[in-house]
C-alpha cells in the first residue's frame, strides 16, 4: 500500500521508497525515508490532501500526495 492511501492514525513501517524519478526518491531519503521505518499520518491538508503531514520516527514532515506515493508501507494492526 502507498503512504498516500493510507488511514490517518493508523501506524505502518516503511516497506520501500521507489518512484520514476530517482531524484526525488534521493530526496526522501536524505529527509530520513528508509526501511522498517515507523510511520504515522497525522494530518491531512483541506485544500485537496495537501499537505500530507507524517511523523516519521517521532520526527514531524509535510509531503505532497506525490511524494507520499513513492513511499510503500505495510500498516500496523
């Protein structure tokens, strides 16, 4: 499942960052994206989804839905 598709409190652990575009996948990895990752979204934008905001490892970010769906996540029961 795609970070863009999931729940809003509803906890995963990053599976992979892949996208077409290698320099944005670079990006969301220097940002800190990486494996086994826990991952949380925690607000979402009311102007169309935008921004996606995320705690990532107690660490607080804002992504695009596109950014956010180069990021594959396996959500937490």
């Amino acid at each position: 499942m795609r970070l863009s598709l999931l729940s809003k409190g509803r906890p995963a652990k990053v599976v992979r960052v892949e996208c077409e575009d290698r320099s944005l996948e670079a990006k969301l990895r220097e940002v800190g994206f990486a494996e086994d990752d826990e991952i949380e979204i925690v607000h979402v934008g009311p102007l169309g989804g935008r921004p996606i905001c995320v705690r990532l490892n107690q660490t607080l970010i804002a992504l695009r839905p596109e950014e956010a769906a180069a990021i594959e996540v396996e959500p937490r029961q």
